[in-house]
C-alpha cells in the first residue's frame, strides 16, 4: 500500500503544481496558468472506463492476474509519457504540445488510480483497511513531495527535461510492488451472456449507488468537500513565485518540514477517526482544511517572509493530511465490494470534479482580485460542503459507537 499510494502520488504534481511553476517562470498569463486545471479531467471522467478496468483482463501480463496485469501495463506507459512532458520544452508563445501530453499523463494517472483503488479494497480485510489505506495516504503525499518539491530542486541542477526523467523513475516504485505484492482473490466466475456482462460492468455499479439512503446529499458533499482547496491549489505555485519565492527555498520547506507536518496530519486523522467516527472526523477536519487557507492571506500581507511561509505550508499540509485520511475512509466505506473500481472510481471522480473544472476558474479569479481577496473566496466556498455533512449527520446518523466492557 506504501509503494501503490507512492506510485499514485507521483503523476500529480507533474501536471499541476510542478507544471504551473515551470509555466509562470516562462511568463504565461495567469489565465492560461489557470486553464491547467482542466487537463486533469480524466480524474474527473475516469468512472466511464472504470468499468473495463473494472471487468476486462488486460491484454498483456495476464499471468499476474486482473488488477496486477493491468498495472503493469499501465505504469511503463505512465513514466514514458512523463519523460514526454518534460521534453516537450512550452515557451510562451507554443505550450500546445506540452498540455496535450500533460493531458496524457493525467489518462494514465487516472487509469492507474482505478486499479490501485480497487486493489486496495480487495486485498485488505475488513480490519485492515484503515492501516492499509494509512499506508497508502503515507504514500501518495510522500510522492506529491517527491515529484512536486524534488522535481524544482532537481530543476536547479538538471533543468526540467532531467527532473521530469526522474519523477517518471519514481513511478518504478509501484511497478516493483506490483511485481512483489498478492494478486486480490478474485470473484467467482459467472456465466454470463454479453448483454448481462455488459449491465453487471456498466449498470449494476451505479444502481446499487443510488438505491442507498441519501445518495444525492452524498454525492453532493464528495463534490464539493475539496472546492476550496483546489481553487486555492491552482494558484499556488503562481502565488508563490509572485510574492518572490526561489524553487530552492520552496524545496527546502517542502521537502522535509512538509513531508512530516502530512503524516502527522494523515495520523491525526486516523486518530481522530477512530476516536469520534468517519462522519464527524469529516466536518472537524474539513473545517481544519478551510480555516488552513487563511494562512495564504497572512502570508499575501507579509510578502517574502520565510517564518510565515514555514507557518503557512506546516498548517496546510498538516490540516490536509487531517482531511485527507478522514475523507478517503469516507470513500472507502461508501463502496460496495462487488463493484470495486466502478464505484470509487465514481466517487472520486465526484471529488476532482471541482479542482478540474470549477478549478479552471481560479485564474481568471485571481486576475479579477487582490490575492488576500482570492484567499478569501476559497476559504468561504468550503462552506457548502460542510453544511451538506451536517445535513448528513442529522438526516443519517452514524450508528452508536460500541462501548468497552
């Protein structure tokens, strides 16, 4: 779950955060940085081929069996199209190409993501799944530092094609654990004409959704939950080369101070889950990762301030890790093992939809304000989300929490 949760993480930064910094050094308007936010709709769009990885065996490695053989098929395709990217060398005047492979990286990424996601949920027992899926938070944010902090201070001394190279070695981390790990046992075979394979594959998924009680509050919470944080995620980088900060100075605090402030945060929340339930650790962490915003707005009235950014990124990551652990156990719980991929790839194409779409705004937004101002914005457009958890808590009630004897 570590090295599968590392493997995932990689991709992100190298068509996001990474991206917009390499971007905004080149000069491109802010509203064309912004614009990136779209070329990771296939996050957003993956539950449509969820179901082929879902069902269908792979078309090579098929002795490592369904989940594994489509890794690894996935994964070299992956790394090759980021090496790709970091060769594609955007100017201000031609960043065509460089969107479309960036857009490419994001397919793969996300196609990586389905299969991980329903490996994680069929190899792990009942009891196992909150370290397993601890493991894998641990993961993922270590590879968002990896390829995001360690890919700009590789910059200094390789340039973007050479830290871009080795990013897309990082992904060989998960390839060697798709090599090492079990193969999930897989569902007893059904004989199946191809019209009811079809509906098990594409209908069954989404009916067995919207039969539970308050499926519409639900998707409407994973919607929205990350809105506030995507919007201000989009601009980061941006922000930050704007107020002065160097790639060395970011990679700096990033680097190591971020990496821990993550976990500590990813075992809060594990703690705070476990203590008072998934539901009500979602609106408490959530607040946490709203409140963490206005820590942009402080540090947008300081300047170039290095103990403020210190304060700034210790208090997001560590309020994201918080919201993280909480809200990926929410997903978890949300899934029927039957249909595994299709169901959380539905659920967490819900949760990217905000970041990928509404997030292309953010630009223009941010061009239109002041950056206290924009901050501002984010921080209030977490607030629909959690007034739907609420509504959710009330309407739906988690069940009594069994007492020690």
């Amino acid at each position: 779950m570590l090295a599968l949760g590392f493997a995932a993480g990689v991709p992100l930064p190298l068509t996001a955060g990474t991206l917009r910094r390499w971007l905004s050094e080149l000069n491109l308007p802010i509203e064309v940085i912004g614009l990136t936010a779209t070329l990771g709709l296939a996050y957003t769009l993956k539950f449509l081929w969820a179901p082929v990885l879902d069902q269908a065996r792979p078309p090579l490695f098929r002795a490592l069996g369904r989940r594994r053989g489509w890794l690894a098929c996935i994964q070299p395709a992956l790394a090759l199209a980021i090496v790709a990217l970091g060769l594609s060398a955007p100017t201000a005047a031609s960043y065509g190409l460089a969107f479309t492979l960036a857009a490419l990286v994001a397919f793969l990424s996300a196609s990586q993501d389905i299969v991980v996601d329903a490996y994680r949920i069929e190899v792990l027992d009942e009891q196992d799944q909150g370290y397993g899926l601890a493991l894998y938070v641990w993961g993922y944010r270590g590879a968002l530092l990896a390829s995001g902090a360690g890919t700009l201070l590789a910059v200094e001394y390789g340039g973007w094609a050479l830290a871009y190279a080795c990013s897309a070695a990082l992904v060989g981390v998960g390839l060697l654990a798709v090599l090492l790990a079990p193969e999930p046992v897989p569902p007893v075979a059904q004989r199946m004409t191809p019209r009811q394979r079809l509906r098990a594959a594409v209908v069954d998924p989404f009916v067995d959704f919207l039969r539970r009680p308050g499926w519409l509050g639900i998707l409407l919470f994973v919607m929205l939950f990350k809105l506030g944080e995507a919007l201000a995620g989009v601009m980061t980088q941006t922000f930050y080369f704007a107020l002065g900060f160097t790639r060395p100075e970011l990679a700096a605090i990033s680097s190591g101070f971020g990496l821990v402030a993550i976990l500590a945060g990813a075992l809060a929340g594990g703690w705070l889950i476990a203590r008072i339930g998934i539901a009500r650790a979602l609106v408490l962490t959530g607040l946490g990762q709203m409140l963490s915003n206005l820590m942009y707005v402080a540090l947008a009235q300081a300047g170039h301030d290095m103990p403020m950014l210190w304060a700034q990124v210790g208090i997001e990551n560590f309020t994201d890790g918080m919201a993280d652990a909480a809200f990926l156990a929410y997903l978890s719980g949300l899934t029927n093992r039957s249909f595994s991929a299709t169901q959380y790839a539905l659920l967490s194409s819900l949760a990217a939809f905000a970041s990928r779409t509404l997030g292309g705004s953010a630009g223009y937004l941010a061009a239109a304000m002041s950056w206290p101002a924009f901050f501002l914005m984010t921080t209030a457009a977490a607030l629909p989300a959690m007034g739907i958890m609420i509504w959710l808590l009330w309407r739906l009630p988690p069940p009594p929490r069994p007492t020690a004897a």
